[in-house]
C-alpha cells in the first residue's frame, strides 16, 4: 500500500471509530478512499469566512445535485437560490437564533415539487389520480436526495453546509418571501460556504443499532443507548441543557435526554396544516 492509501485508509478508520465507536478495516475500500472519507468525515459547518462562491462552480454544484436518483424519474425536487440578500436577511430576522444563515454567503431552499407532474398531465389531457400520502413522500424524499447530493458535492470541493430545517418553523412566510405555489414546499434551506473552523464529527448511534439483519432488532436498546449517550458525552458534551424550565438540571445529560426533552414539546405541529394548504390532501 502506498503512502497516499495508507493515509486514506487511517483517516476512514479513526472517522469511523470517532462517529460509531467501532473500529472498521478500511484495507478494501481501494480507490474509493478518498470519497468514502469524505462522507465519514462529514460534518455541519455553522462558521463560514466571507470568501463567495464562484458563479461557475455553484452551478456544477447544482448540476450534481440534480443528478441524484429520482422516483420513477419524476423529477419532484426544485432548489430555490436565494440570492437577494433582503430576502436572506427575512429569513435571518425569522430564525434569529440560527445566526450561521447570515454568515454563510450561499442560502439555498431545497423544495418538493409536485406541481410539474400535475401540470404536466394538464399538458398531456390525463388525469392526476395519486393525490395522497405517497406521492408527497416521493417529492419530499427527492428534494432530501437533492439536498444530500449538493451537501456531498459541495465537500468534495472544499466547501461546508449547514442544513436548515428551521425554515418550516415559518413555512408559510418563507413560502410567500419565495413565491412557491401550490404543490411546492420546502424541504430545508442550506446555508453554504468556506469553513472558518475544522468543525467535529458528530458521533452516531452504533451500527448494531441502526443495522439490522434479515429481522428488526432492538436487543439491549436501552443499555446501546445509555452507552452512546456516555460515549458522546465524552467527545461532545452538550453545553446547554433545553426546557430546564420544565425539566431542570439533569446530573448526567446524554443525547437521548435532549431528544427526549426536545420532543416533549410540540414542534412544527401546523406542518400538515400548510402542506394540506398548499393543495396535498394527503389521503
Ligand atoms: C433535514 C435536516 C435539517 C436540519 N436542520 C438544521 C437546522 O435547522 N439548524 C441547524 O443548525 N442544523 C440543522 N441540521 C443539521 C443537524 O443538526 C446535523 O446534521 C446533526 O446534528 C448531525 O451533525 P453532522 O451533520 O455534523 O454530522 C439539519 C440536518 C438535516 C439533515
């Protein structure tokens, strides 16, 4: 094994055992090394330098996005630059404590859209007769698709992303600032740009957790649980604990403790209100 292999090989390990607390040999992953290690080197980045980005290598980027797989080559995923810095700075003033959607100089909205399939069936004189649950899925897992594939372009050339789910906080508003119709929703904006700091991986629930193998499987849930919590306790500790209104301070507090807390309280709840609004019946 050359030098450049073997240096490959040890940053996917120690990616590895860093994410999931398992050592994995990384010997037969051959000239797919260097992207395997950027995907288990991935992190968010939420500080960016002010350095912008090249006209030309953003629409590669977009370019690569869409390349993704795409349900029964429908085609339901859309990407909503948006460039207006006013508009930016709305949905800034939105989610005020998410300061990163102001630094990073790329802020993208990631979008379902069904809305050129039904047009197109008025295109053809058919009938659209799937108005329901799945097909809102469909559009909602190319626009995640989409979103991943830019997020894997965009670290392949030395940028870092930040997704933003927290613009379905204000899905109606962000709606009407980007003029999405009907049967177009947003997925989750993407901030962008070039990393201020190395960032750190963000460790993940073992595999033996997350992998199962012929049957479902959740031997031991809550002791693998109890034992990532301590494991990531000692990488990543939280510096805040939330709703400590409701809950207090907890001596210990492990990643599931914030889950837990975090999903005490209703979130998003008017989500199926907007998408039924803009014309999914979700039957
Ligand atoms: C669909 C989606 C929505 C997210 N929304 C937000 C968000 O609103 N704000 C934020 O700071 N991070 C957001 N994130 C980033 C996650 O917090 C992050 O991916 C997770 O903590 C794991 O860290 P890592 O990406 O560094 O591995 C989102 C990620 C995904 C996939």
């Amino acid at each position: 094994m050359d030098e450049q292999a073997l240096s490959l090989k040890l940053r996917i390990e120690n990616a590895v055992s860093e994410r999931f607390g398992e050592v994995i040999d990384a010997a037969g992953t051959g000239a797919g090394g260097a992207e395997l290690a950027r995907l288990v080197e991935h992190r968010s980045h939420r500080k960016f330098t002010p350095q912008a980005i090249d006209a030309g290598l953003l629409r590669m980027l977009f370019a690569c996005a869409l390349s993704a797989p795409s349900k029964s080559d429908l085609q339901q995923a859309d990407i909503v630059h948006v460039a207006d810095r006013a508009k930016v700075k709305t949905i800034v003033t939105l989610i005020p404590d998410m300061p990163w959607i102001d630094d990073a100089p790329l802020f993208l909205v990631f979008c379902g859209n069904n809305r050129r399939i039904r047009q197109i069936g008025l295109m053809r004189g058919k009938p659209f007769v799937n108005d329901h649950l799945d097909h809102f899925m469909n559009a909602a897992v190319d626009a995640g698709l989409v979103m991943m594939n830019f997020i894997r372009a965009a670290e392949a050339v030395g940028l870092g992303c930040c997704p933003i789910s927290a613009v379905r906080n204000h899905c109606g508003r962000v709606s009407e600032l980007l003029g999405l119709p009907d049967h177009v929703f947003p997925l989750a904006g993407l901030a962008v740009g070039y990393p201020a700091l190395p960032g750190k991986i963000s460790p993940r629930l073992p595999l033996d957790v997350t992998v199962h193998t012929d049957h479902f499987d959740e031997t031991l849930l809550t002791e693998k649980i109890d034992s990532y919590d301590h494991r990531r306790h000692q990488l990543q500790p939280y510096r805040r604990q939330r709703h400590m209104d409701l809950y207090g301070t907890s001596g210990f507090y492990g990643w599931s403790e914030d889950k837990a807390r975090q999903y005490s309280v209703p979130e998003r709840a008017d989500f199926g209100e907007f998408i039924r609004s803009k014309g999914f019946t979700l039957g």
